[in-house]
C-alpha cells in the first residue's frame, strides 16, 4: 500500500502560510492561518519577500549544499495534492486549497474542450497548443486582487522566459510580472522592490529543473543548489528591517531509476485516459479491474476528493477530477503513453519526501 499523507489544509500547508501572510498585510484570508506555533515563526512586518524554491523539498536541504538555506528552516509544512508545481502555485496565486481553485494536477481534464491540458504549457499531452483562455481559470479574487483592493502592491520576479506565457497570465492576473535574466537580477529587483505594503514572490525554477534531468547524486544538482543558496543570501543581506523575507517550496523530489518505471501497457489504455503524474496517475474510466497488474492501488474519486482540500468546492471541481486515481507504490513510477521516460526526479505523490516542504525564514 502506497503512502497517504494528506495535505493539512488547516494549519500546516502552504495554503495556510499564505493565509498569514495575506492576514498580516490585510487584517483578513480566506482560509485558516498556520498553527499558532508555526504562525508564531513568520515575523510580522509590513512588507514582505516571499521565495518560492521549485522542487526544494525538505528532504533535499540534506544536501551538504544546501546548508545555507537548511539553516533558515524553522519548520516543515506541507504541500498540495498532487505534490507538484501548477497546483501548489495555483494556491499560491489565490490562498485557497485545489479543491477551491479548481487547478488539480500538473495535466488536467478540461471538460470545456474535452481534452487533457499540459497545466504548465497548456498544449495537450502530445504537445498542440490549446486555444483556451487561461486568464479566467483561477477564481475572482486571487490573492493579488484582494491584496491591491487593501492598498498592497504585489509583484512577481521570475525568468524572463514565463513573462506572457499561459501559465503565467493563469496564475499572476493583477500582480506585476518583473523579467529577469540572471542570478543578480533576481536579488537587485527584488530587493528594489521590496517595501512596506508590499509583497514580492520570487520564484527561482532552477532546483526542480535539475532534480528531474540529472537527479540529486549528480554534480549539476549540487551546483544548482549552490546558486539557490546564493539567492537566499543575497536577498537576506542588507534587506530593509520593515520587510519579512520567507521561504518555502512546491514539492519536493525522489529519484527513481529506469527499473523502478512501469509503462501501462497499451491494451490496457484501450478506452481509458490516463493523465496526471507518474506517482499519482488520474484515470477517467475504470481503473480498479487493472490495478491489480501494476504497482499501484486504485482510489476511488469518492475517497480522494478531500486530498484536494474539504469544505467550499470550485464549480467545476466535479467535472475536472478524475474517475480515480491508481496510486504509485512508494517505490514506483507509473508511465502512460505521453510520460517523459527520461525524467530522473519525480514528484506528485504523497510520500514525506514528496509533500514535506520547508518554512524558511531570513
């Protein structure tokens, strides 16, 4: 039986650490704030510097080069699910759990088009860009919204490549996108904007891109770990007394080997569509009668629908969620016919190495 650890969406997720970010700045959110414990950690300012580490886990500040940012780390906190990025940004850009935002996994089924999107590209699996407006996705107000309704500007710094990208006109609607190019950029601007009354998120791709091509054993990992730590410290040194820097993360990582991945066979995917990720693979039609030929247990929808969060459900959560979802075995991948085979790191499940995500503290 694979690990479930559901998300705490009610005091220790990063939907809960946006919420006392949002009540610090606001005096109000949309859902609970951390913990008293974990909410006594985040330093009330009136300005604030969040950074959001893809694929930085917390299991992965055991690496030694990840020793500058494992000192910041106060706490751990949960992820989303499915533990992986466009879902857990998706929170990010509204303070509310999947189940509210209605973004579910990194591919989802739209039943307007009735097709499965690419949730980072927004192509379908086969790569054919989708003519969807991404704009309208998320729910009104996301977090930007409620924050310039109180006087609060937001803004965003990330790699000039995601500006006007589908992706990004889905999650940032409202928040000022600022491009940058290099590792310095990204710390000047963000430091230039940073102020009281106003919230910066950093978002720095890099670990995550590392951890799937080349895995967490190899040298390109470590270097990359290097630069993020790099980033934390330079936007540490000197920051203004008036403004809180915080960090977290969307997911963290397990490496798996070529044996450890299991392709569906194509009969098998015979009136069957199979989406998702590879650790948490969604199926729209029956799964249960085939669960038993691959590493995997079948949950019905009926039992994973609070995995994406309880009370308040987005209109259309109902007609995007999957059937079921055949749920990896701790130690195993699951591959359908679009899967990118060649991916080192995955994520997605609900392992502590997939999920546990830290809280960071400049």
């Amino acid at each position: 039986m694979p690990t479930i650890n559901v998300p705490d969406y009610k005091g220790s997720s990063i939907v809960n650490l946006i919420s006392t970010i949002e009540t610090r700045l606001t005096g109000s959110s949309p859902n609970p704030l951390l913990y008293q414990n974990l909410e006594a950690a985040v330093p009330a300012a009136p300005g604030y510097v969040l950074v959001l580490f893809d694929g930085l886990g917390s299991g992965q500040l055991e690496h030694p080069a990840a020793h500058v940012i494992r000192q910041a780390r106060v706490a751990d906190i949960d992820t989303v699910f499915p533990s992986t990025t466009t879902v857990a940004l998706a929170s990010i850009a509204t303070g509310l759990t999947p189940a509210e935002h209605g973004l579910l996994g990194y591919q989802m089924w739209i039943p307007e088009i009735e097709k499965v999107a690419n949730t980072i590209k927004w192509t379908t699996l086969w790569g054919k860009p989708l003519d969807y407006n991404t704009e309208s996705l998320l729910p009104t107000p996301n977090l930007w919204e409620r924050l310039t309704a109180f006087g609060i500007d937001t803004f965003t710094v990330q790699p000039a490549h995601f500006d006007r990208s589908s992706l990004t006109k889905a999650l940032y609607r409202g928040c000022r996108f600022e491009p940058v190019a290099t590792t310095d950029q990204i710390v000047s601007i963000a430091k230039s904007l940073a102020g009281p009354g106003k919230l910066v998120v950093v978002y720095v791709p890099n670990v995550d891109f590392a951890a799937h091509v080349h895995g967490q054993d190899s040298e390109e990992y470590a270097a990359t770990l290097q630069v993020a730590a790099s980033i934390w410290e330079g936007l540490v040194n000197k920051m203004p007394d008036d403004v809180a820097i915080v960090g977290t993360s969307d997911h963290g990582h397990i490496d798996f080997k070529p044996d450890a991945q299991h392709e569906i066979p194509k009969e098998l995917q015979r009136n069957r569509i199979f989406y998702g990720d590879g650790r948490a693979m969604f199926v729209l039609g029956n799964g249960e009668e085939i669960a038993g030929l691959l590493p995997a247990t079948w949950i019905p929808i009926d039992d994973a629908i609070e995995w994406w969060g309880t009370g308040f459900h987005h209109p259309s959560l109902a007609t995007r969620a999957p059937d079921g979802i055949l749920l990896a075995e701790d130690n195993a991948l699951l591959l359908h016919q679009f899967s990118d085979d060649r991916m080192i790191g995955n994520h997605g499940g609900m392992t502590a190495a997939e999920q546990t995500v830290p809280l960071l503290i400049g």
